[in-house]
C-alpha cells in the first residue's frame, strides 16, 4: 500500500476516481491535470500540472514526483478524449489532435517513466483504452483507432520490458457515467449528408452515459490489478453485453456484426 502511484487525466473521470480510491486504500497517489499547479491537494491526493501533448512538461511531471518520492511504482495513463464525426468529414487536424493526445501522450509517459522503473528494477504500467478499441464503430471511428493503437502498443511494450521485472497491462472500459460528454469533441465541418445522422449518434451516446453505471466499478478493478503480483495482460471492465461484444466480433462473420452494429446504433 506505499506505492507510488502517478495517473494522468485525473481532474475528473476515471482518472478522478482511481485516484481518490488508491488514496483512501492508503497509496502515495499523485494525479496530473493541465490547469493546476504541482503540489495542490485534492481529495487525499497530490495534483501535479502535467499536458500529455508537451514532452517538456511529461518531464517535468515525472522528475517532480520523482524528487518527492525518489521512485515511481504505478504509472496509469488515463488522459484523452473522444471525437464524435463521420470519418469522410473529420478533418486530418482533428485526428492528429486525437491522436496526440490518445496515443502519443501515453508514449510520451511511458518513455519517460521507464528509465526510473527500469533502475528499480520493478514497475506497473496500465494503459487505459476502451473496448470501443477492439471495433469500429460509426461516427466514432477516428477515436476508435486511437484506442486500438493504445491496445497494440500496450502488448508490444508488455513483451519488450518484461525482463527488466516491469508489467504493462490494458484496461478497456465500457460506457460509464462520467463527464466524457462535456469533454467530447465533434467534428467541425459535417456535410448535409452526415448531418441528421451525426446528430442521432450524439443522442444515443449521450443517453447512453446517462443511463451507464458509476466509473467506481473501473477504479476498483484498477486497485485490484495494482494488488495482483501476476497481473494479466488486458482487463475489460464493463457491463456483460459490452464485454461479449469482442468475443461475438471473433466469432460471426464481419457482415453480420456489421449489421448488428448498424441496428444497435439505429443507423
């Protein structure tokens, strides 16, 4: 329970909530967020000012915590966001912003805390993707492939740091009752053709938040990775039905998921 934990994105969402809960389980809990300053206190944890787009301040995240505590045994790389948008009229500068964020802001982290966990000669990195990554979805393909890059990398680092005594692990969650919708993005220029249809995904997503479950369940199943010495390599947290989606994607054949898909999502 004196682990030193660090997760990025933690103003609100998961991130929020892992870290309050490893606070209360009695862990060195640091979380990170763009518009606060090192050292402020939140819910029994250390905020730390950290942009996942800035290498210079990753290292200076890193380096600030590693003075505090001399070690980094946690690493959760939580901070993104998502892009609702037809994939024909979401523009190339979205999708690099997407990405950048999403995918190269956990390269950034996990670079820069290897060193120090490679030294310790032991660490644990969680990469939080989603089971969104595991599919293309409509109107969410763009944010889809980012998580998908976030689950490939995750098992190639797995395999490439485990004999420096250093575990890598993906978490995907579902949908939960968080403020993505706030933080969400849309694509800026839809055409009339897309329109009607990339406003009914934003109401079912929407809706769909609302009715979700409390994100306490995924920090939960974090607190309980970070306690496993043998912990697996992906873990998907998430209400059953969206849990067998992947597995019913392995097994029917891509048309039939496809339309099973169209049909969930109204389309």
């Amino acid at each position: 329970m004196n682990k030193v934990v660090l997760v990025t994105g933690a103003s609100s969402g998961f991130g929020h909530s892992a870290c309050k809960l490893l606070a209360e389980k009695g862990y060195k809990v640091y979380g990170t967020g763009r518009k606060v300053s090192s050292g402020d206190p939140l819910d029994g944890f250390t905020m730390v000012q950290l942009d996942v787009n800035e290498s210079s301040s990753v290292h200076s995240a890193i380096e600030y915590v590693i003075e505090q505590e001399r070690r980094i045994d946690v690493l959760i790389n939580n901070a993104g966001y998502g892009i609702v948008g037809p994939l024909e009229d979401t523009s190339i500068s979205e999708i690099k912003a997407l990405f950048e964020t999403n995918v190269h802001g956990v390269l950034r982290c996990c670079q820069e805390v290897l060193p120090y966990m490679r030294k310790q000669g032991s660490g644990l990195i969680i990469n939080i993707a989603s089971i969104a990554g595991e599919m293309g979805l409509p109107y969410r393909g763009a944010y889809c492939a980012s998580k998908a890059a976030v689950i490939a990398y995750t098992e190639a680092l797995s395999i490439e740091v485990m004999n420096d005594g250093i575990k890598v692990c993906v978490v995907e969650p579902g949908d939960y009752k968080t403020n993505v919708s706030s933080n969400r993005q849309y694509a800026a220029n839809v055409s009339e053709h897309y329109r009607e249809r990339q406003l009914h995904m934003k109401n079912q997503i929407d809706n769909e938040i609302v009715k979700s479950r409390d994100p306490i369940e995924v920090a939960q199943a974090i607190e309980k990775l970070i306690r496993n010495p043998n912990p697996k390599l992906r873990y998907r947290v998430a209400p059953f039905v969206q849990r067998f989606a992947p597995v019913l994607k392995r097994i029917l054949p891509g048309r039939v998921f496809e339309k099973i898909i169209m049909r969930h999502a109204g389309l």
